[in-house]
C-alpha cells in the first residue's frame, strides 16, 4: 500500500486543487497536464513497454479530435458522444498502419508514424469540404466553467493511469516488453508479436484518440495545423515520454508536468522577468529579449530533447537513483 | 506414427544451398545429436525447424502435423521449444521475468505463470540468480537460462543449440547433468553441439552434415568410427 | 503535350536537387543506421548563409558554395562528434534515441534562425532568378538548370570519392559492415563523423544552390527533411544510386501532381509514394538495382 502513497496523496491534491485555487489560468494549466499524461502514457506504452516509437503521435490525436469535431459540426451530435467515437477512430486509423508497418524492420515504423501524420494533416487540409480545410472547426462550447472539463479529464488521467498498470502487471505487458527487449526470442517463446505489437498500438491509440476528442470538447476549436502538429504533439509526446522516463508509469506524469512548466516558462517570458528589468532599466533590448522568449517555447522543447537523451537517457524516474547519488554525492563534496 | 520427422530439408541462401536434402527421423524420448563442422548447416537446420528461415523444400512432421507453414509461435505452442546459440536474453527483465513471459505460453494468469516459472527455475538451477537482471549474467548462466525459458513453454521436444560452448570443465558437466534430467522427465531432445565428447557420450543416435548434406547417421560409435566424418572433421590424411 | 514535357522537365531539374540532399541522407543512413532527421535544417542553414553573404556581401550564391559548405560540414562534424557519437555507448530503454537526437537538433536549428531572421520570407533576388530560356517550346528556368547542372557534378565528384579514394573506401566499408572495417583498421568513429560532415555539406549545396529560387524562412527546413526521407525509403536505405532515383521521382511526381491535381497535391504525393513503397516495395529500388 506504501507504494500507491504518493500517487494516492497527488490525486487527491488534484481533486481538491481548483476549489481551493479558483483562478482559470492554473486550472487551464491542469486541465492541459492531465490531458498530456494521458498523451505521454499511450506512448509510453508503445515506445517504453513495447520499443516501437511513435514519431507521428498527433495522427493519432488528431483523428480523435477530429472525430469528435466533425461528429459536432456536420450532425450535431453531443462532442461527449463523439469522445468514445474519438478513440475508436484514432484506432481504426492505427490499424490498417500497424497491420503494414508492423512487418517490417523496426526504424520503419517510427518513420511511418511520421509520414501517417504528415498525410493526415495533408488530407485534413485538403478536403474542405468535410473539414472545413485550414479554417479548421468551431463548435460552441458544452460548459462555460472550467470545473466540468477538469474533473472529466481528471477521470480520463486516472483511468488511463491504471490502464497502464493493469496492461503492464499483466501478460500483455510481459508480452510487450519481451518484443522490446528481443522479438526473436519472444516469437521463440510462442509469442503472436505482430498481433501482441498491434494490441500495444490499439491500446495507445485509442487513449490519445480519446484525448484528442478531450481537446476538441475543451478549446471548442481545431485546425490542421494544430492537432496534427508535429512540433507541438507529436515530439511534445515525445519529449513527455523521454524526460519522465520510458518504461515507467509514472515517467509521463513528471514528463508532462516538465513540459507544461517549460512551455508556460517560455510563455510568460520567464514568468515576466525580462519585462520586469526591461521596465526597470527602461532598456529595449530586455523588452525585446522577452517578446522572442515567449515565441520561443520550441526551442526550449528541442534543448530539453538533446539534453534529456544526451545526460538523463531513461528519463528522470528512470534514473532517479543515478539523479540521488549524483546530487547526494555534491552535497558530501561541497 | 513417427515423433518428428524432417523430409529432405532444402534451403538455399541466394544461390548457396546452405542444407541440401536432408532427412532424419527422431524417435520420442531420445537424445539425437546433430553434428558437423563449422558452417556445415547445423544452426540452419535448427532455423529451418522453428520457422526462422522459410524452407526452399522439403516439409517438417511433428506428431503426424506437417509444421513447416506454421509461424514460429505456432511451432513453440505446438511443444517444439529451443534455444539460441547466440543466446538471446531478454536483457533488461530479471531471470524470473524472463521464464514468466514463456510460461505464459501454457497459462493466462499471472499466479500460475509465476508457479510455472519458480518450478523451472528450480529445476533448472537458476534460483540463486533469480532476481538479478539478465544483461548482468555470466555465459553460464545465459545459457542455462536460455534452456529454463525453453523448458517453461513446456516442450515435448526440444532443440538445443550449443549450450555447452564458452563453458568451463565444471559448468559443463552440469549442463550435461540437466540436458540429461531434461531428458529422464520425458523431454525429447535434439542437439547441437561442437564439443565431441559431450555429445558421444549423451546422445542416443546421431546425424552427421558437412556442406548441408548428410555424411552419416547411426549410434555415437556408428559415427565416430565413419570416414566421411572423420574426413570431415580431420581433413582427408586421416581417413 | 507541351504542358506535359514542361511539367517533366521542371520535375527533373527539382529532382536532381532532391537527390543531393537524399544522397546527403543515405550517406548517413548506410554509415551510421539512423535516419537524420535535421536534414532538411540543415539545408535551411546553408540558406541563411547564403542570404546573409548575398545581402551583405554581394556574393553571387553558386559562390558561397564555397563558405557555405565547408561551414556545414564543420557543423556536421561537431554535431556528430558532440552529441550523437556519445549515444553510442549509452544503455537506455529508448529505441531510436540518436534519431530523436537529431529531432532535437533540427528543431533547435529552427528556432535559432527564426531568432535570428525572424520569421519573415527573404529571397536571394539575384539577376537570373526569374530568367528563362527556351529549348522548343519547353521553358528552363536559368537558376534552376544551372542548379541542376552543379548538383550533377557534385553527384558524380561523391561517387568517384566514395569508389576512388581510401577515405571513400573506407566510409563503403564501415556502411557494409562496422565490426569488420573496425578489425581491418578503420577508426570507424573518426569516419561516422566525416560522413556526417559530407552528409551535412551535401545539404548545403542543395540549400545554397536553391536558395536564388526559393522563399528562405526558418521552417523551410522540415518539409525537406521528410521529402529527404521519402526519397532514402524510395531508394533504399543506404544505397546512393538508389537515392538518385528516388530524388528524380520524387521531383518528377510532384511537379505531375500540382500539375494535373492541383498545388495543394504536391506534398501529399511524397507521403503516398512512400507508403505505396512501404507496402509493395520494402526494399526500395536497392531491391531492383542491387546497389
């Protein structure tokens, strides 16, 4: 029981957090690092347990949000009705792609997810008339608080989150993570790994189609560009899965909180501290300084890509040991 | 009805025939020894067997099921287990885990894989190890774990290849006392192997290649004592 | 018919472009085994170079080929050496993490520059920019033959390299197999990092020598990046005479499809060609050519 402690005491912060704290702009921020857990984890599970690396996670996202959104638009069916739809797409859409890329050597999948992304947002942008082209969707929003949406995201974290321990602490995560470690081996040991790997990635998928159909729901407005972006989905899920830790359950959550921080750290130009010397010394070029770091969250995602890979290569939960020892053995020096 | 039996096994590799008609029956409960000097086809034969390698002809019986269209998993779940020269752990589980994952070839839930696995660990000798992670094992023990993952899939023929190369005089004669007690628990065995005297004095009957073809086949002493292996082996001066 | 024959002839003089940077690729690929996934950035950096010799200096572009290009594979060299060799040795669950890395790096690339340039379009408006001959009835775009024709050299000095020159045997090897070329006394480390270093300045070149036709903007680079990749899956993984092809197809079957489809067709005929490769053709052209 010791060890469900600590998460245990998170959740529950989390459940109390915005009656305490009422200001929409933390919960916003929540709400976005919940969705992101949710995001990290179906890749964790497909690159972490079963070392197939999406590099194209936003074809999956995006399907769902999609789903969602046209559900809406077209029929006006309720967007929570298209929530379930969302995750079934995004599924649909993995599977004739895993059925194909499957089969061949490894590095091609990775590339493929890629390529699958670019195709969708291509196409997405390409049939106006369904998808409205690169105008995007707008849908009126279900809630005008933020409260309904937390706690509906909240629940999708949670269940997510045991999704995942179940899968892993089962034979399907055996399974898995024998395909990760040798796939010989684990065909030699009666495994279907082409069907175990297509498992891995209906399971994935699913929770990020589900999560994509979350964000529809939640910003009431999508286009191409945005829920099929490489740079702000698909390596965003990267870096959540890599700086938490692959393999690990917990890796995404550290990931996404990291990721979310460093995005708001950029947007709010180091919390505003460059304006503020900028006001100060009444010098343009601290003003200046702050107008391109709010721009310049990318950047700091692709610094954070090489500098987690190159020194923490299994993530901070991954390497936590490594990290105490480390710091441990600065603090006897110093 | 015959155990296993492999037909005029074909293979070729681009324009080289690496097995060239070759055919061997196996009876059950016996250990069947396959030799041959390096790059004779041994390990092909293996591969040829579990479905590593697509047969060019040539068809493989399994207890009366032809198997040589059957994906490799099916073959394993079919009571064919094996081994890997080059061992093929899987390196970040611990031993424990790695003999789970093939329990789970027999069994659904995670107590009975569990029990299933502890009980061929123990057999195996693997308990002190256990827990230590498989990347972190000596020779050894990869190989003797390579054979406990086997066994956990519980073969009822089993295809060894080299688990006594790399080892030291005592480690060998262990992996001789288990290839044995693997065999006396009605576990038939074909193997592989380099070091003579192993497999002389284990075997039952032996088959003999050299160039993907048969030179030979009978008992050990059969063997020992026929020229085109001895040519084989020694070179023509020899003979 | 002449709409045809002019789409083909565009579609070829952009190829041969392509293929430079496909060749930059698969150098890699066959060298190293992973995919760069900065290319097409790094190619965006040797455009900025030559936009920054051009407005300030004057220097025709097919001139600072000469800066840009070892200046590229200094960088290649570096970023070899610093942050991808270091991977090698490292133990980690992730798959893939040096592909990731140059994720990182081509990312990085891109926000330099729009830090630096802004996200503003520049061009390089040189004299012959928008010049045109005409053989028949079938124009040629001045910038974009000349281009060709520098690529073609460039082409055929790295194949006469790579057959010729013990360096070139030696970078043949390590892709054939590294344990070996190890044992026969190649420094297998010092040749990842060469290859990188070529790899890198067969971007520029195509970077440069497109700069005079194309809009220069810091995102410029991806796009290019995955049509690189198209044509290295097109032509095999590591196979040169094959990433030839596949930047002649690729460039031919984009200027048919914004032709006969429409402009918005042209980036999603890549993706299609390379799935369609994926799935009928694993190999590559390498499966038909064998080299």
């Amino acid at each position: 029981m010791k060890k469900n402690l600590y998460p245990m005491i998170f959740l529950i912060a989390l459940i109390v957090f915005p009656l305490v704290l009422r200001q929409e702009y933390y919960q916003h921020l929540i709400i976005l690092f919940m969705m992101w857990v949710v995001i990290g984890s179906s890749w964790n599970l497909l690159a972490g347990y079963t070392g197939r690396v999406s590099f194209g996670h936003a074809a999956f996202f995006g399907s769902g949000a999609y789903a969602a959104g046209l559900l809406a638009y077209h029929y006006g069916i309720s967007p929570w009705w298209g929530m379930a739809t969302g995750g079934l797409l995004a599924t649909a859409v993995a599977f004739p792609f895993g059925w194909i890329t499957f089969r061949l050597h490894g590095a091609y999948f990775a590339l493929a997810t890629l390529a699958l992304n670019e195709v969708l947002k291509d196409a997405a942008k390409i049939a106006e008339p369904l998808t409205n082209g690169m105008v995007g969707i707008l849908i009126m929003p279900t809630f005008s608080s933020k409260l309904p949406y937390y706690y509906i995201i909240l629940v999708m974290m949670v269940l997510t989150i045991l999704c995942m321990r179940l899968t892993v602490r089962s034979k399907l995560g055996y399974y898995f993570v024998s395909i990760r470690e040798d796939q010989d081996a684990a065909e030699s040991m009666g495994i279907n790994t082409t069907r175990y790997k297509m498992i891995s990635l209906c399971i994935g998928t699913f929770w990020t189609g589900l999560a994509g159909a979350f964000y529809m729901n939640y910003m009431g407005f999508i286009d191409p560009s945005v829920v099929f972006s490489l740079q702000d989905l698909s390596i965003a899920a990267v870096l959540v899965g890599i700086v938490g830790g692959v393999g690990t359950i917990y890796g995404p959550a550290v990931g996404a909180f990291i990721m979310i921080a460093v995005q708001e750290f950029f947007r709010s130009g180091f919390f505003g501290l460059f304006k503020y010397f900028g006001d100060k010394t009444g010098s343009g070029a601290f003003t200046t300084l702050s107008e391109f770091v709010k721009s310049a969250h990318t950047l700091g995602f692709g610094l954070l890509v090489i500098l987690v890979i190159l020194l923490l290569p299994n993530g901070i939960v991954g390497d936590w040991t490594k990290i105490k020892t480390k710091l441990f053995r600065m603090k006897v020096t110093t | 009805m015959s155990f296993f039996r492999a037909e005029n096994l074909v293979k070729y590799f681009g324009g080289l025939a690496a097995v060239n008609n070759v055919s061997f029956e196996v009876h059950q409960g016996e250990i069947f020894g396959l030799i041959g000097p390096n790059g004779s086809g041994k390990t092909t034969t293996f591969n040829l067997i579990s479905r590593y390698h697509r047969l060019t002809s040539g068809r493989v019986i399994f207890k009366g099921q032809e198997i040589q269209h059957l994906p490799t998993y099916k073959i394993c779940r079919l009571g064919i287990g094996r081994t890997f020269q080059v061992v093929k752990p899987l390196r970040r589980m611990s031993v424990l885990d790695n003999v789970i994952v093939a329990a789970f070839a027999r069994v659904n839930t995670m107590r009975e894989a569990r029990e299933l696995a502890l009980q061929t660990i123990e057999f195996c000798g693997l308990l002190p190890v256990q827990n230590l992670l498989a990347k972190s094992l000596p020779i050894a023990w990869r190989k003797r774990l390579e054979i406990a993952r086997a066994m956990a899939t519980r073969p009822s023929l089993l295809l060894l290849d080299e688990t006594s190369a790399g080892l030291n005089p005592t480690e060998l004669l262990q992996a001789i006392d288990l290839i044995k007690k693997i065999r006396d628990n009605g576990t038939t065995i074909i193997i592989i192997e380099h070091i003579m005297h192993v497999i002389m004095s284990i075997s039952d009957r032996i088959h003999a290649i050299n160039f993907g073809q048969t030179i030979a086949e009978g008992t050990p002493q059969e063997v020992a004592q026929n020229n085109a292996v001895i040519e084989a082996y020694l070179g023509t001066d020899y003979a | 018919m002449d709409v045809f024959w002019q789409t083909l002839v565009a579609g070829i003089l952009k190829g041969g472009l392509y293929a430079l940077i496909g060749i930059g690729m698969t150098l890699i690929m066959g060298v190293m085994g992973i995919i760069n996934l900065a290319q097409g950035q790094l190619m965006m950096v040797s455009m900025y170079i030559t936009y920054v010799l051009f407005s300030a200096l004057r220097i025709d572009p097919y001139l600072s080929l000469i800066i840009a290009m070892p200046a590229l594979f200094l960088l290649g060299v570096l970023i070899q050496k610093y942050l991808l060799n270091p991977l090698i040795k490292v133990d980690t669950i992730l798959p893939h993490n040096q592909v990731l890395m140059t994720v990182g790096i081509g990312m990085v690339l891109t926000e330099v520059a729009r830090f630096i340039f802004k996200s503003d379009y520049r061009s390089v408006s040189t004299t012959y920019s928008n010049e045109t001959f005409f053989l028949g009835h079938i124009s040629f775009s001045v910038a974009l033959t000349v281009a060709f024709g520098i690529a073609v050299v460039f082409t055929l000095g790295m194949f006469w390299f790579l057959m010729k020159t013990d360096l070139g045997r030696s970078i043949r090897a390590t892709a054939q197999d590294k344990e070996a070329a190890t044992l026969m006394g190649v420094n297998t480390g010092r040749i990842t990092v060469i290859t990188f270093g070529l790899g890198s300045a067969l971007a520029a070149c195509a970077g440069t020598l497109l700069a005079p036709v194309f809009y220069i903007f810091p995102d410029i680079g991806a796009p290019f990046t995955s049509k690189a990749f198209v044509i290295v899956v097109l032509g095999g993984l590591g196979s040169t005479v094959g990433a030839i092809f596949g930047g002649l197809t690729l460039g031919i079957a984009e200027s048919l499809g914004s032709t006969y489809l429409g402009m918005d067709y042209e980036n999603i005929i890549g993706m299609v060609i390379f799935v369609a490769v994926l799935v009928f053709l694993p190999s590559g052209f390498k499966r038909l050519t064998k080299v």
